[in-house]
C-alpha cells in the first residue's frame, strides 16, 4: 500500500486565525514532498511507530474474521510498581521497555529477559511528582535512548544494555523532569523538558548528538528573553516564569526535517490574571528545524487556557483522502483538531469527550468543568487509517471542581504552582467510578463522528490501526479491546487485571503477528487508581489446530 506523507519547508511567516475560537497559527508559506523510505511493518519502530506518528501497522494477519481467537501467549513483570505508561519498542524481534527505574530487553515473542539496566542513583520521590514516570525509549543503529528522573539523557548499547553516555538535561532538584519518549533522527536524540506545573520550571527542546551526547541546540517553550518573551508579564517572585512543558513525544517530518512539538500548560494554571497575554508557547504546536533548532512556526491551539488543557500528545501528520495535507492533533480540552499545515485553518473541531461549564471562570468557591485535567486526549495521539480516511483517538470522560486561590498562596519555588489554595493539588475528581472513556472514529476530511464506543474507564492506552481491518486499545479497568475499524462494533475484550495507560503495539516475529500491552499503571494522587506491579501482555493467536481462545465481546 503507497502513503502520502506530509512534508514542509518553511520561509516567511504570517499569522492566521483559525475558524472560529480554535487554533491560532503562526503559519509559513510551505512547500511540499511526497517520498520517504518505506519501513519495516514487522517492527513497532517508536513512541507512535513512525516519524509521522500515524500508529498504524500494514500487519494483517489478525484480522475481524479471527480476532477473537487471539490469547495471551507470555507476559513480563517488570518487578517495580510504577505509572507506567510507557509504549514498548520492538526492533527484530527484541522488545525495548521503560520503567521509572530500569530500562530492559525482553524476546518479544516469549517475555525472557535479555538484559536489564537500573539507575541505582535515581530515588522517586511519592507522588504527587511529574518526575515518576516515563513514556518511552527510541531506537537508532543500535542504540537505545531514554530520559530518566534523576535528570539524565542515557544511551544503551541495545545488544548488552551497557551505557554508552550520559548527559544532564534536567534539574531533579528544581522539579524537572525528563519523561518523555524521545525521537532519533540524522545524528540527534530530541527530547523535551517536563515539569510546567511546578514553580519557576520552564519547558525547553533539546537535541544531542547521538554518538557523544553533547547538546547540539535547545529550545525556550517559555523563554525569558527573546522572540515568545514579551507575550508574558516580566517575571517576579510573586508570578515567575513558569510553564510550557512536554511530557510524551513529538513528530518529525523526516523528509522536510521539522520537528512538531506539544506544549504544555502555562502556570499557575487556574490564575489566568497572574498571566495575561498569549504566553508563548505553551498550549501550542511548535515546529521546529530539526537540525538547528530553529522556530518555524507555532500552533496556538488551546489559547487564554485556565483549564489545564495541555497539548500533550504528538500530532499525526496525514494526507487524506481529498488529497488535504493535515496536522491531526487532539488535546484535553475535548477536541480533535483538523489543521490544514499550507493556511493554518482549522478545519474542524471534532468533539470527543464531554464539554461541561467551558467558559465559567474559576472561582473561589469551586468551579466543576469537564473535560477535567485528567479528562480529554492525554499522551496518547491519533491513529490514522489511511485507506477508510479514518482518525481513531481515546479520550478520558474526567470532570474536575477547582478552587482559585483568593488571595493566591505563596509562591514556592520547585513546589506545585496552580493558583489553588495552599495544599490543594489540581481539584477534586468526580468519583472515579463515574469516570469513563471514549473511543471515537473521525472522518479525516470532514471531522464528522463515524461510531464512537463509550468505555467503562478512561481510554488513555495507545490506540493503533491496522490494515487487518482492526483498532486496538485498553482502558483504566484493564480492558483490550479490539474494534471493526468500519463499525466500532466490539470483535474482542482480555480483562487484564491491571489499569492500562501505557503503549498498545503490534509487530511480527518469524511471520506471525503479535500484540503487546504495557499494563499495570500506579497513580493514587493523579488517576486514583491503585495498579500491581507492571507488565507486559503479549498476544498472539493460537498455533494452527490448537484450541481457541474465544473472548468475551
């Protein structure tokens, strides 16, 4: 099957509104290619699979007409209880998985440790902290490279595991942290800082070489100084900088050589009067040059945000069927967002969760609004099936109720920075046993609902699709869930046990296609939810005449 990826180049600059109150683009005259080199389908090569961050897979083997026979053929307990929402990487056969406190190779097709590497200098603080989790590793000429809590960038040998370098990136001691999955490109790791929710923390971009690890370039998501700086208020020890972080991955157009970057929130997040102006640039999608760090452009996707309604996950960059070049991104606040990349227009806002009390300012009485700060598309992104022009994305049907601090708490520097009064910590949830998900198909060129599954927990999981017909996903109860990619009808569900917010992956090993789900997510201050100690599902269906697994649909 033949692809049209999006690919840009980028000169002058011109700023354009988006249709209605969505994004706003700071947008550049582009031109366009179309030829990358094809990868290999047996391999789950990243965060979202590919630069382009489609989750989509040409496996085919399990299809509608088998799906149900599928069974847990092996699975791998990591031995820490963690939020592990981290999305496996599998390169020829070998699975490559992060936890917060190791980095291991396992067979993917049997579970067996191959080499496992702890970071003995790195101590979790107890929740509630950004720094305990991580989403992932990337793979390049044999080497694995991940962020790690202690504030480093490492590379491991992929064969042994041995570290091969590392470099500081973050201050574990001021409350960054370093968490995201990073993407490997033509000699640069990139990776990004997170920890905008705490005091005095400002997100940035960063590249380092993949030989030495020396840092190439960085970039300000909250710069004091310079282009972006004057759309804040001058920073003071009552409201000092503090934002614009980014926690999952990022895309890359590899032919342009663009790096598409989401930005967190700006912080305090509640006090929107402690921070008037755009606050570049945070709630955005910045694009940048991925050799040199430089701006390209930005999309201004959640502006004059007092919601917490972060762009966390890593756009996908599609072509659609009509032929329109597009960046899909989906974001907290409840939409999946079309913009067209040649004018920046947002074509549609589609909605996919719950929109409650939107535009009630928060109060110090309380305000309940929905998507919560859990609610809405969280690390995970889009997938998109190129030959039904379908985006299939989870989302977390969270409320929240958040005070406003009046008058607003001290502020203390590396210490939570909402605008709530002192000891809140981001709201009150609604019970957690009202709190559902969504899994919703979109029309990639029109943004209209095809089918739509509400869950009995948040959908946060990865969600791929597959040329078998398949979309396959998990919620917070521990549910995967495989779907008609055409009708959203139910084709089979594996009740895991086991809270799922981590990657949901597929690959093949010796021609026969597996499933992989990194399950077991711990997160009693953020999700309420209480998770054993991660794991690794991995499926696969049964040998030829042996009994079949027929799951529950």
């Amino acid at each position: 099957m033949k692809r049209t990826y999006l690919l840009l180049s980028a000169s002058t600059a011109l700023v354009v509104n988006g249709a209605g109150s969505g994004a706003v683009a700071h947008v550049s005259n582009v031109s366009h290619a179309t030829a990358i080199a094809p990868v290999n389908p047996n391999n789950w090569l990243g965060f979202a699979n590919t630069h382009d961050s489609q989750r989509r897979s040409d496996l085919k083997q399990i299809t509608r007409a088998n799906v149900d026979r599928l069974a847990v053929t092996s699975t791998y307990d990591l031995g820490e209880t963690s939020n592990f929402a981290s999305a496996p990487v599998v390169i020829d056969g070998v699975m490559y998985i992060s936890a917060n406190t190791s980095t291991l190779a396992i067979d993917a097709v049997t579970g067996t440790l191959k080499w496992k590497h702890v970071y003995r200098d790195f101590k979790p603080s107890p929740p509630p902290d950004a720094i305990n989790n991580s989403r992932g590793v990337a793979y390049a000429d044999g080497r694995i490279f991940r962020g790690v809590g202690n504030g480093y960038v490492y590379a491991h040998d992929a064969v042994t595991g041995k570290v091969l370098w590392k470099v500081k990136g973050a201050s574990q001691v001021g409350g960054e942290s370093l968490p995201a999955a990073p993407q490997v490109w033509k000699g640069h790791v990139f990776t990004t800082l997170a920890g905008g929710d705490i005091a005095g923390v400002r997100g940035r971009v960063m590249a380092f070489d993949v030989t030495t690890g020396k840092r190439d370039w960085t970039f300000e998501l909250a710069p004091i100084s310079g282009a972006g700086s004057e759309t804040w208020p001058k920073p003071t020890a009552q409201v000092p900088r503090t934002g614009g972080g980014s926690y999952s991955s990022s895309t890359l157009d590899e032919k342009a050589g663009l790096l598409y970057v989401p930005v967190g929130n700006a912080g305090p997040d509640f006090d929107i009067a402690a921070r008037p102006g755009l606050n570049l640039y945070t709630n955005s999608i910045v694009v940048l040059k991925a050799d040199t760090g430089k701006l390209v452009k930005y999309f201004k996707i959640t502006p004059d945000d007092y919601h917490d309604w972060d762009i966390v996950a890593p756009p996908a960059l599609i072509t659609t069927k009509g032929g329109v070049r597009m960046m899909s991104a989906g974001a907290k606040d409840g939409y999946l967002y079309g913009i067209d990349l040649d004018t920046g227009k947002t074509l549609y806002k589609s909605v996919i969760t719950t929109r409650e009390n939107t535009a009630a300012p928060v109060s110090a009485a309380g305000t309940r609004f929905c998507p919560g700060i859990r609610g809405g598309v969280q690390w995970n992104g889009p997938s998109f099936d190129p030959p039904s022009n379908t985006l299939f994305i989870g989302t977390a049907d969270v409320c929240t109720t958040v005070k406003l601090g009046s008058p607003p708490p001290p502020v203390e520097l590396g210490k939570t920075y909402s605008g709530e009064p002192k000891g809140s910590f981001f709201g009150t949830f609604d019970p957690f046993d009202q709190a559902k998900g969504w899994l919703t198909a979109v029309d990639a060129d029109s943004g209209k609902i095809k089918w739509r599954y509400h869950a009995e927990a948040p959908v946060i999981a990865g969600v791929i699709s597959t040329a078998g017909g398949l979309v396959f996903t998990a919620d917070l109860r521990g549910n995967v869930m495989a779907f008609d990619e055409l009708n959203g009808n139910m084709l089979y569900k594996h009740a895991t046990g086991q809270p799922v917010g981590g990657g949901v992956i597929t690959y093949a090993v010796n021609g026969k296609q597996y499933i992989a789900v990194a399950a077991g997510m711990e997160s009693q201050a953020e999700w309420r939810i209480k998770g054993t100690r991660a794991q690794v599902f991995i499926f696969s269906l049964p040998a030829k005449g042996a009994e079949p697994n027929r799951a529950v649909r």
